[in-house]
C-alpha cells in the first residue's frame, strides 16, 4: 500500500467580542481524576476574602499534557527573547478556600 499524505484539516475558530476580551486570573486550582483535569482560573484582589472564578477548562489527559508542553515551548521562547520569568510568590494562606 502507497504511504498516503496525511490530509490537514483546517478549523474555522469563532471569538466572539466577549471572549476576545479575555479575562485576567491570578490564581488556578488544578484537580484531576483517571480521565480528565479540571482547571479553573481565578481572580483574587487584593485584602478581599473572596475571588471569583473566572473561567472553567476541562479537558483529557492528553490535550492537558499537549498545554503543558506548548507552555514550556513559549515559556522558553519568552525568557530566550525577554529573559528570565520569576515565579510570583504563594497566595497569603490568610484566604480560606
């Protein structure tokens, strides 16, 4: 059997004004279970003691483990082009969640 190319799809992705907006987050709790890792985005101000989740991702093991590695290649490609990125200190232990 001739090797076949394989053929690229292309994805139409639709960003509503909304969503182009983005939202900011300070803070991310990761948990998983045996198929799937549920990340949620935070917003923490400052001398509040309450946040707000500002986004939900749930996603498989494989498509999570794809995001770890796309950020370490642009987490690389950053600090090679703006130097070192510090990692921000932990969130005050005061905040009870």
């Amino acid at each position: 059997m001739p090797d076949q190319q394989e053929k690229q799809v292309q994805i139409r992705i639709q960003l509503d004004d909304v969503m182009a907006q983005g939202a900011y987050a300070n803070l991310a709790f990761i948990r998983h279970s045996e198929t799937e890792f549920t990340m949620d985005f935070i917003y923490v101000q400052p001398q509040e003691p309450k946040a707000k989740v500002r986004a939900r991702i749930i996603s498989s093991p494989g498509h999570t483990k794809r995001l770890l590695l796309a950020l370490q290649e642009n987490i690389k490609r950053y600090e090679e082009k703006f130097g070192e990125i510090k990692a921000a200190g932990e969130l005050s232990k005061r905040i009870g969640f």
